[in-house]
C-alpha cells in the first residue's frame, strides 16, 4: 500500500524530469535525466515490491488466524466430548487440560446479615 508520501515523492521526481531536460549540459553527470530516471524506476520497483510482500503477509496472516481458530475449537470439542465421557472430575479430563471439579476453588459465601 503506497503511502501519500511515496507517491508525492514520486509525481516531485517525475515533475524534475523536463526542466532536467533542458539544463541537462549545465548539470553534473550525476544529476542528468539519465540519473533521474534510473533512481525514480529503483523507487518505484521497490515500493512495488514492499506491497506485494505486504499482499503475501496478510494473507499468511489470515490462514494462520484461520488455523489458530480451528485448533481452538478442535481442543474445546475435545474437552467437551471427554468431559462427557468420563466425567468432569476424571483423570481423563485433566490430562487433555480441562480442570478437575475437585481442585476448583470452592466459592465463599457470605453470611447473610440480620437487619
């Protein structure tokens, strides 16, 4: 995604390439048409290559989102299906990492008040 930046920065480059033409014997050889056009083509083929690359990364990060959400739903289904079977305070159900009735903390109640 080309920020506003790049692309002012491009149209200024752009913008040089006539009046660059006329002076161009007054100028250093480094400062030629020539020159100018070699830099704005390397600028623009790198940003180019910078979206691209960022076009990949959203969509590795999309499928890994994806992938993250289906590896929790699979653990949660897998929960469930042996808490069903065994029991919410089985061995079993601990060792796929549910957390065993017995070792919750019990919740404390508060006495109630006479008034």
């Amino acid at each position: 995604m080309a920020s506003k930046t790049d692309d002012k920065l491009v149209a200024e480059l752009k913008a040089l390439k006539e009046p660059l033409g006329k002076l161009e014997k007054k100028l250093p050889a480094d400062l030629r048409a020539n020159a100018l056009k070699g830099v704005t083509d390397t600028f623009e083929r790198t940003r180019n290559e910078i979206d691209r690359i960022d076009q990949q990364w959203t969509v590795a990060m999309n499928a890994k989102q994806s992938a993250a959400k289906a590896a929790r739903e699979l653990i949660k289904r897998v929960r469930a299906s042996v808490k069903g079977a065994f029991g919410d305070d089985s061995d079993e159900y601990e060792l796929v990492g549910g957390t065993r009735a017995s070792e919750r903390k019990r919740p404390v109640r508060k006495p109630k008040t006479s008034g």
